[in-house]
C-alpha cells in the first residue's frame, strides 16, 4: 500500500479506539496487514538497490505520497496531534525499512526480510502485465482510504 492508505488507516485507529496504548499497537500491525491486501504501489527498487542518485523521484513521490496524507488529517480531523501519532506507528514498517538500508544490523534486517518478503503481497504476480489485477490493485486502496476517511470524519 502506498504511505497515503498506512497514515490514513493509522489515523482513524487513533481517532476511534480510546486506549492510546491498544490504537499505538493496532496501527502499526494495521500496516502489516493492508500489505498483505493485494495493491498496486510505485517502485522504490532503487531505494532497495541504494542507488541513491537514481533515487531521487522515488523519495519525491514517497514525500509527497506522505505529505498528502499528512495534510488530510490536518485538514478532517480534529483532535490531529494525537492522530498523528497514529499516523507515524502506521508508517514505521516503511520507516524500519528504510533505516535496515541505511544503517544495517541484524533486528533491521530480519525485520525487512519479514515485512518486504513474507508479509508483504507477492511480488510475483505482475501488475504491470494484468489489467484486472491493476485496476483491483487501485481499488483495493481506494476503498481503504475511503473507509479511513469515513471514520476520520464520524
């Protein structure tokens, strides 16, 4: 899933589930399991690869992707300092990630080898070859944003 469906979901867990300990922990399983929802996502495989400067749109698009999800929770929710924290434990997986690249050790690294190999959704089925697959990819995440959204707002 794109960083947008993890800090919305994150989000409305905060917003709905009064035990601020339960809803921490709940958002940051929630990202383990709308990776295993079948989705469609851009490509961060030079980021995986540290090609660093062949980087620079996807750290674009994952700052913008992260921004823009940042800002609707400003912008719909109401109590938004506490919501973000459930935002930020929604994303931390991809955060876990990023750092196993950039400053490797063995609880990094068997936490990457988990989230982007067993949990995540099978790289193995092509999205860029199947249309049907593409299309329920998008709207697998549009869904989930929009019942994030729902409970966001009420």
């Amino acid at each position: 899933m794109i960083l947008f469906c993890h800090i919305l979901v994150g989000a409305a867990l905060m917003a709905k589930i009064q035990i601020i300990p339960l809803a921490l922990v709940l958002a940051f399983l929630s990202h383990y399991f709308l990776d295993f929802i079948p989705h469609w996502e851009y490509s961060i495989d030079n980021i995986l690869e540290k090609q660093w400067k062949k980087a620079k749109s996807e750290f674009l698009k994952g700052a913008l992707d992260f921004g823009l999800g940042i800002l609707l929770i400003f912008i719909i929710s109401k109590n938004s300092g506490i919501i973000l924290a459930g935002a930020f434990f929604a994303v931390l997986p991809d955060g876990l990630t990023l750092l196993s690249l950039l400053l490797p050790n063995k609880v990094l690294t068997i936490h990457d080898k988990f989230h982007r190999k067993l949990v995540h959704y099978p790289k193995k089925i092509s999205f860029k070859e199947n249309k049907t697959l593409f299309f329920l990819g998008i709207l697998s995440q549009i869904l989930v944003s929009i019942l994030a959204i729902f409970f966001l707002i009420f």
